[in-house]
C-alpha cells in the first residue's frame, strides 16, 4: 500500500496520524532509498512509514532493523 505524496500516512493500528522524523539522525535503520520517515504518534508503537524506493508500512524490531509489514 502506498500514499500520495501530499498524504500524510495514519498508522494502522491506532489509526492516528503518524509523524515526520528526521533522517538527519534517524532513529532506526532506513532501506536504501528513503526520501521520508514517519512514526505512529504513540511512541510505544513501532509502526513506521517509509517515502522513497521501497515505500510502505514497516515495524521496527528492538534492534532498529524496519521488517516490512505491519505485525
Ligand atoms: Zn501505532
């Protein structure tokens, strides 16, 4: 699933508008090509959206590593 650029992504599970983050000093390891980075706003969620080459959902493992998919 992927969303139009002027789309901001909603996490799936909480259904709540997900934040921009910084790739400057992403909080995670982000796949090659990533022009965008958004978390769920609740922080304890490890839901991520990824803008760029390999867009889409992905949850961060405890290491840092995006598994794509929502699990
Ligand atoms: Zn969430």
């Amino acid at each position: 699933m992927t969303l139009a650029d002027t789309e901001y992504p909603s996490c799936p599970k909480h259904e709540a508008c997900m934040i921009s983050l910084s790739l400057e000093v992403p909080a995670v390891i982000v796949p090659y090509g990533t022009v965008e980075l958004f978390r769920c706003a609740n922080l304890s969620c490890p839901v991520f959206y990824v803008r760029g080459v390999s867009e889409g959902f992905y949850t961060a493992t405890p290491s840092g590593t995006l598994m794509n998919g929502v699990r």
